[in-house]
C-alpha cells in the first residue's frame, strides 16, 4: 500500500456539482456583466458565454460535458415550456379569435415566404419545405426569459406567448408531416408514415392532459399556500418531462399542453408561483449549452443563405401580424414589435436538421448548413430584439437606475 | 425625474373663471367610478389602461372613460340623470362597452376601494401633465392613490345653495362610508377595516372637509386668500370629502368605495339624490358647526366598522349605531323616494342596513373560501360583470 494513497488521484474527475457550480457561476457573471456594461439581455450573456467556453472556441465546456448537462437542460426546459402554455388562455381566445387567427396567419405567412425564397435560391423543395417548417417556430424559452427579466407585460407580451406558442405547435406538426412525407418518398410504409405523427400529437396531448389533471388535483389537496405548490408543480413537470422521453413523445407539445390545461380549467385553486426565480439555476445552463452547441463555423458555409431565411420569416410574420392588427385589437405598431419579438429560433431546429441529416445524408447536408447558420445568428441577436421590442412598446419596466415612478409614454 | 421646486404653485387649469357657480337643475345627478384593471394571469393590476383607451376611441360609448393617475385604473363618467331608472341604463351600458372591449385584450375590470394585494411601488403614473406633477409634488402618496372611489355629483341652481347642502350632507357622511365599504384588504393584509381606501385619501395634506362658510361670496373669498397664498391654483387640488365643483353647478360626495357592481353604484346615487332633495327642501334644520367637531370621530367608526360603527347625532347629541341612523334616514325618506322613482334602490340599501354587512364583509368570505387574494380578485372581476 503507496503511503500517499489519502491524496486524490490526478488528473481529477470532476463530478456533476463541479460542473454544475462553475457553469452557474461563470454564466451568473456573464448574463450580469453583460447587462450591466451593455445593458444587452442576460440570456445573450449566458448564449455568449457557452459559445466562448464551448468547442468552437476553448473547449473547456466540451461535448462530454454537454453530455452531462442533460438533466439540467431538461428540468429548465420543461419549466419554460410549462410557464409559456401558462399563457395560452381559451377564454381570450373564444373571445377574440383573432389573437389565434393573427397567430395562425403568421405562421402560414412565414412559412411560404421561406419556402419560396428556398426554393428561388435553388435549394431541393423537400428540403425547403422542412426548413421552412422548422422557420415557423419561435424559442418560447428565449423570449419568456427575457419577457420575465424585463418584467415586461401588456398586449405585445401576451400576444407574443400566443404566437410562440401556437407557431412552435404549427412548427411541430408541419416538420413531423414533411419527414413523413420524407419517409415516403423513400419508400418506407404508408401506416407508419401516419402513424408516427399521429402518435407523437396523440401522446404528447394526452400526456399533458394527464399531467394537468394530476397537477389540479395535487394543488386542491396541498391547499393555496404557495410554497407547498411549488413542490407539487415542479415535480408534475419533472414527471412530464422524463415520461414524454421515455415514450419518445414531444417535450414540447407536452409541457406547453400542461400549462395551458391547468391555466384553463382551474383558475382558482392553482396559484402562480416563481418557477423562472427559482428555476434560473437550470435556466443559465441550458443557455450557456446552447451557446456551446453552436455551431459558429456554419456562418460561413451558410451565412448568407440563413440571413435571407431570417429575413423571409421576418418578413411573413410582420405582414400578417400587421394586416390583423386592428381586427385583434392593437396597433400595427405593436403589432410590428410583436414580429420583432418572433426572431429567435429554438435550438431544437438543430435536433430536427441533425436527425433528417442523419437519416438522408444527401439531402441532410443543405438542410443542416442553413438551420445552423440560422440558429447561430439567432440564438444570437434574437434576445436582444426581444429586449428591443418589448422596450419600445413601453411595456418593460423602466430600470429601477431612472427612478422609480418616471412617467410612461403612452402607446401606441 | 425634474427636480420639482417646493414652493411653486400647483398649474393653473385653463382659461376661464372656474368659481363662477354654474346653475345646475336641483338635485340632477352624476357618477364617476374608478375601476381597477387586472390582468387575468395572476390578477394583480396591469398597465392596460392605454391599450384599453386606444380601443374605446374606435368604440361608440355612452357617458365618457378616462385614464387616471395610474396605468391600473380607469375612470367611467356618466351623463347628468334626473332619474335612476336612466342612471342605472346608461352604467349598464357603459359597463358593457367596457368589458368588451376588455375581453379583448384579455384584461379583467373589478370594482372595490383598493387592490388586494397589489404593491404600490410598482404602479407606473400615466402621462400626463397634471399626474406627472401630483408624482413630483406627493412623492411616494401619489403611487399609493391607486385607490378606486366612486363620486357622486349633485346638482344646485347657486353656489349658496351648494354650500348649505354641503354642510347638511356633511352630517350624513358616514352612512356613504359604510354602505360603500369594499376595501378591507391592502397591499397583501387584512387591514381589519370596512374601507382602507379613506385611510390613503386622508394621508394628502388637502383633504378634509371644506371650512364652515355660510354662503358662496364667504366660499370664494376662502378659495381665493388660498390662491393667493399659492396653495391651490384650481379646486382640483382639494381633496375634500364633499367638494364644491362649480364648473359642473354640483357638490361631489367623494367618500365611497368603488362598489363591486354598476347597480350598486346607481343604488348609492339614488340614495344620495333622494337625501338630497329632502335636505335641500326642509330648511327647518340649519348647518351646525357641531357636525364637523364629531366628524372625524364618526368619519373614523365608519371606515373602521362599517354599519356596526359608533354614530354621535350633532344635532341631538345621542349615540346610537350607524345601521339605526341609516334605517332612521331611510324611514324618513320613503315617501319622497316613491315619488322620485327610487324606492327599488333604497330598498336595496335597506336590506343591506338589515343585515349590518357590506361588500368588504363579502370579499372576506370569498377569501375564506378561496385561500388567495388573487381569487379574490377573479371573484371581482366576475361580479363586475354582472355575474353571481
């Protein structure tokens, strides 16, 4: 037995609390430092960050782990989708339809502008199609965030969460009927081309119905005080998560199906609670991974195509919101900064693109140059137009900095 | 923030001589009710007061609604009625109007004296020259007046006229308080108050009551020994309980709470035309300034207590509770209110008196039954509505 046994062993293995600590430290100090020099959006901190520590830059944060992040990533994941469906209200819905209608159109719009100026620019109009399906959507993590680190509220905030919502659900739904479309094409069967999305819709909604129920349920039995229903609402979403990957279900539509049932069937016995307060614990590290997972160099094998996709879905949105304006309610103006609000684009396009491009190399290649590019300038620039749109709208708090009770302009 | 300077004068109104009484029909009467606007998320107080107001110009409403010092609140203007079949028509109607437009901008409109739980530090002054300057000159009292009152204008044919009902109202005060009561709960507690709201109010150094002048020349002469020393510019920067408002040729009775519906408003319109018009008309009985040495003291067992509050009588010294001076008046108004169309409302009023309760007694309950403020509000916010 070697005296020195006591002494650790070099090179250290640094466990999961190491990792999690300097990540939330380090992303703590970015998101903060940022703000402070350059009044830029925490989330662009945290993106920024993970890039400069990630494999494209040092590579301290490499892709083993990315890997072990996982958990984190999920539980923040699934409180941002949970709180975003908590702004899906039914009631306003049936009572101006044209919220949903305005939302819808936005969609549709940008997805045949992308498609078009794919198909213009040459590329394969399958592949087209599904990049202008997966340009539909818009990060709901992203711009929640910074809806809640602006303490914004008002028309443009909630519209923008209904749009988010129903474009990331419209997303969802064209990509999983194009792959099947896909799968066709390349001769597999007719019932599983169906039956897949069928399924992935089916138990997705079902899962968060389930969830919802469940949640309702444990609420009335903990009673109102906020604390016990903390509890109670993170281990229903943590619960959702992990069932919807097990199942290979969407995340996505399960969690946003979770807030949004328990948002409308029970609305006096379910309190609000902080979940993104507590909840930036998890929230900085899925930010700073997204950064790291960025793929930079796709910049320059794609740039220009990805910014003519940006401008496209700019483009469609911004039309239809402001053509529906007055109809639903608001101003073109606001209207406008609610399109500005859409920019971002959730990093799960990169899954989507990886996993057609692992299935048809040939066709994949394209597809995955352009979403990454796209992601890269937009996980990027699209905070700061989040902050930029809700500031203009007069809808985020004035900073404490200028005083309390300085007066608002009105709007619009 | 321009720094404001302490001892410059509050800014004059426009042109026009604001103290000349304009006649007005005896006892034709006006509602103001400021309402609150809630998000529908967690029912706190949104800033939707501009995005509601950019869609009531594109809408056809009776009376008028206007924004007010804070970007929460509201405020719906009736027209002048003789009667409160029309009153209670056209509040109804206005009602209406607002909570669609509301509805589609998925906000909640809710009577009530305050907010339950709404912190004052984060409500946000409407622009505007004059808010701007009441947040400049009040400081922290200005956000602290998101508070929701109901007022009540009554008209006069002459200022001298004004100034005898004033003082004669001024005795019948506290019943306003406790029938209207509906502010138990602020900033987050059980103030163990029937109306917080009067608390706020009284907390402006021009509030109060108007000085026991006998006749409208004796009433300018204050106002203008006032302006002249530079504490007021306009009557808008008194915050009596009852108020001269000459351009209009009324009294305004500002001491109620926001009530939880239009018809409640309407009820306590009727009940103070009908008061009213039998104080205008038995001049047999004087203004004592007795009225105002107990009026604090009676001022403070109706905010306090509501209907089971102490009331001290100026005129005869006795004690007696404010539910039996209330159902005392009320007795001595029924014939009168026969006449005037307003037996439906008062009897309304009286079953309120029978059962000594009040609308804060019913936001208790609800938060009994509920557990939270925020349902509380919702319950609001559907009462508003007209629904049960």
């Amino acid at each position: 037995m070697n005296e020195l046994d006591f002494l650790p062993a070099f090179p250290f293995h640094f466990s999961g609390i190491v990792l999690f600590g300097a990540l939330l430290l380090a992303g703590f100090c970015a998101g903060e430092g940022l703000y402070r020099l350059l009044r830029l959006p925490k989330v662009t901190g945290y993106v920024l960050l993970g890039v400069v520590v990630g494999p494209g830059v040092l590579n301290w944060f490499d892709q083993y782990f990315i890997t072990q992040s996982r958990v984190f990533v999920d539980i923040a994941l699934g409180m941002l989708l949970f709180e975003a469906g908590r702004y899906l209200d039914l009631t306003w819905y049936r009572r101006n339809p044209w919220v949903v209608a305005a939302g819808v159109a936005a969609g549709v719009l940008a997805f045949v502008f992308v498609l078009g100026m794919l198909v213009l620019l040459g590329i394969d109009p399958l592949i087209a199609a599904l990049v202008a399906g997966i340009a539909m959507s818009t990060s709901p993590s992203v711009v929640l965030m910074v809806i809640r680190d602006l303490r914004a509220e008002g028309q443009v905030v909630e519209r923008a969460m209904t749009v988010v919502a129903l474009n990331s659900i419209m997303a969802f739904l064209a990509v999983t009927v194009l792959w099947s479309g896909l799968h066709l094409t390349h001769s597999v069967s007719l019932s599983s081309a169906v039956a897949h999305p069928l399924y992935l819709l089916a138990g997705s909604l079902l899962i968060g119905l389930a969830g919802g129920y469940l949640l309702l349920g444990l609420a009335r039995l903990v009673g109102p005080r906020q604390g016990r229903q903390f509890v109670v609402i993170v281990a229903v979403i943590l619960l959702a998560v992990g069932i919807a990957q097990v199942l290979k279900l969407s995340v996505l539509i399960s969690l946003l199906m979770l807030g949004a049932v328990t948002r409308n069937l029970d609305q006096l016995n379910l309190r609000e609670v902080d979940l993104l307060g507590t909840g930036r614990l998890f929230i900085i590290v899925l930010f700073v991974v997204v950064g790291a997972s960025l793929k930079l160099d796709a910049l320059v094998a794609g740039g220009w195509v990805a910014l003519a996709l940006i401008l496209a879905r700019f483009g469609g949105k911004a039309i239809a919101l402001t053509a529906l304006a007055s109809t639903s309610g608001i101003s073109w103006q606001k209207a406008l900064w609610i399109s500005v609000a859409m920019l971002p684009m959730s990093g799960s396009a990169i899954v989507l693109a990886h996993d057609v491009a692992a299935m048809y190399p040939e066709l994949g290649a394209q597809l995955t140059q352009i979403v990454y590019a796209a992601v890269a300038i937009l996980e990027i620039i699209g905070p700061i137009a989040v902050q930029f749109a809700l500031r203009m709208s007069n809808e985020a708090m004035p900073d404490a900095a200028a005083g309390g009770g300085s007066a608002s302009r009105s709007v619009p | 923030m321009t720094a404001i300077d302490p001892a410059a004068p509050p800014p004059a109104p426009d042109a026009g001589d604001e103290m000349n009484f304009r006649a007005s029909r005896a006892l034709s009467m006006g509602v103001e009710l400021e309402l609150q606007i809630v998000n529908r998320r967690d029912y706190n107080l949104s800033r939707g007061a501009p995005d509601l107001l950019y869609l009531l110009q594109s809408v056809k409403c009776p009376g008028e609604i206007k924004p007010e010092i804070t970007e929460g609140m509201i405020e719906l203007n009736s027209s002048v009625h003789e009667r409160y079949e029309t009153l209670v028509e056209e509040l109804r109607a206005i009602r209406d109007v607002l909570v669609r437009q509301a509805d589609r901008l998925n906000l909640g409109i809710a009577g009530g004296g305050t907010h339950p739980f709404h912190r004052w530090s984060e409500q946000r002054i409407f622009d505007g020259p004059r808010f701007s300057f009441i947040s400049d000159l009040y400081g922290y009292l200005a956000k602290q007046f998101t508070v929701f009152g109901q007022h009540i204008h009554l008209g006069c044919p002459s200022g001298d006229d004004a100034v005898y009902l004033l003082h004669r109202m001024s005795r019948y005060i506290p019943h306003f308080i406790a029938l209207s009561a509906a502010s138990p709960y602020y900033q987050g507690e059980d103030s163990r108050f029937q109306s917080s709201r009067l608390n706020v109010v009284f907390a402006f150094p021009l509030s109060g009551c108007m000085p026991f002048v006998q006749s409208w020349a004796e009433f300018e002469a204050y106002f203008n020994r006032m302006k002249g020393f530079g504490i007021v510019s306009s009557m808008k920067d008194f915050y009596w309980d009852i108020r001269p408002k000459p351009e209009y040729g009324t009294i305004e009775i500002r001491v109620c709470d926001t009530p939880l519906s239009v018809d409640k408003a309407a009820a306590l319109a009727a009940y103070a035309q009908t008061l009213g018009a039998h104080l205008f008309d038995d001049r047999s009985t004087q203004p004592i300034r007795d009225v105002y040495e107990v009026y604090n003291y009676n001022r403070f067992q109706a905010c306090r207590f509501g209907l089971k509050g102490n009331f001290i009588d100026p005129y005869t010294k006795a004690h007696r509770t404010l539910h039996e001076d209330v159902r005392q008046t009320l007795d001595l108004l029924s014939d009168r209110s026969a006449a005037m169309g307003t037996e439906l409302p008062l009897a309304n009023i009286r079953e309120q008196v029978a059962r000594e309760t009040s609308e804060a007694e019913l936001l208790r309950s609800w938060m009994e039954q509920h557990g939270a403020l925020s349902s509380v509000v919702n319950r609001q916010c559907a009462a508003w509505r007209g629904e049960t």
